[in-house]
C-alpha cells in the first residue's frame, strides 16, 4: 500500500484583521511513506543533541521572535536550531504547498474559509494524479484550529476517497515541526513583500536577500 503523509500547521486566527495578524496561513508537507528518511532523521536528532536540545521540540516563530524557551538565547544559538531543520529540510523527499489569505480584503470568518477551502480544492483538482497515485492519504494535524479541521475535512474528503485523519502531537513528528517552518516562513516571505517585517524577523535574517537565499529558496525547490 502506498501511503502519502500530509502535516498541516497554520498561522493566524480568523479574527478580525489587524496589523499583528494580517494573513492567515495553511501549509501542507507532503511525505510519501516509501521515501526513507531515517537516516536524515537521525542525523538531525545527532546535530540537535550536540547543540545540547535532546529531543526537543522546535518551534519556529518563538526562535525567531526569540520569546518561550529559547528567550535567553543569543541570535547565533537561535540561528544554528533553526539552520539545522532547514537542512533537514532541504536534504529529505517531500513537497510543500502554502494557501492563505489577506485578512483584511476578508469580511468574515465565514469567507475566509470558503476562500482557503476554494485555494485547497483548487490545487488538489490540479494536482490530482499526484494524490490518486496513493492507496492512502494520511493527514496530520494538532485539531489546533477547528475551522482547519473542517476545512481540511470537507475538502479532502470532497475530492478523494482515501482519506484518514489523525490528531499529531507536535513533539512526536519532526516532519509536523517542517510544517510549522514552511508556515513561518510563508509569512515572514508575505511581510517581506509587503515590507512589513518585525524588527525581531529582520535582526534574526539579517537582510532580504539572506532570507531569500537562506530559506526562501530551500522551500521554493519543495514547491508541488
């Protein structure tokens, strides 16, 4: 049986539009199950050990915002955590995809889910060869948000009928922790475009063109 794995984060909420929460963000990592990446894994939890963060849990945003558990850590240490999931990132097999919308062209909760579930359906049905070509489709997602969940459930569950659902637990999946990158960085690229980075987006990159190099690339490369 050929499996294909979907993690799924998201970033923002549905509220009304505001300066700090302009966008929201659904992202997709997609592994097809037949790909080993074990090595790759190991080698990560390895590079992570020696950076002295055994088994933890990496979480994007607050690395780069520098907030929660990596609060009292210098920008080098907080590039060097984030450096190494990009690299696992870049080494291992998998695709990427990132709908969203501008909260503020958005009247209500309401569209703002018909317009992502309309962005979801749309890439399914474009890309539908790649997502028949599985006997199963496993979607991962933490139930963080009950409009994604039920936007990811009528969505695939309208367009395909191989479809299972499983609550993660973030700290359990490393390819869960990609997802939160790959919606990180879809919002530092939108705010990057509206030149609206944070202070804290622009000390951590440094400049535009580390960021695009550096990061943006990478993910571009995993694009389906």
């Amino acid at each position: 049986m050929k499996e294909l794995s979907i993690f799924v984060d998201e970033s923002g909420d549905f509220g009304e539009y505001n300066k700090q929460s302009p966008y929201y963000i659904i992202s997709l990592v997609m592994h097809d199950q037949s790909v080993d990446i074990s090595e790759e894994l190991t080698r990560l939890e390895s590079q992570m050990e020696y950076l002295g963060w055994p088994k933890h849990c990496i979480h994007a945003g607050p690395i780069i915002r520098s907030e929660h558990e990596y609060k009292e850590y210098d920008l080098e240490s907080r590039q060097k955590i984030l450096k190494r999931l990009m690299s696992f990132t870049r080494k291992i097999d998998i695709r990427i995809k990132s709908v969203h919308i501008e909260k503020r062209n958005i009247s209500d909760s309401i569209e703002a889910a018909g317009k992502l579930s309309k962005q979801l359906s749309h890439f399914i049905r474009n890309n539908l060869d790649f997502f028949l070509g599985h006997d199963l489709i496993k979607i991962y997602y933490d139930n963080g948000q009950i409009e994604v969940t039920r936007i990811l459930s009528s969505v695939f569950n309208a367009l395909l009928d191989n479809v299972q659902f499983k609550k993660v637990i973030p700290s359990e999946y490393r390819l869960f922790q990609v997802a939160d990158l790959v919606c990180t960085l879809k919002l530092a690229e939108l705010k990057m475009d509206d030149h609206i980075l944070s202070k804290s987006e622009q000390f951590f990159f440094e400049d535009e063109r580390t960021l695009k190099k550096n990061y943006l690339k990478i993910l571009k490369s995993k694009e389906l």
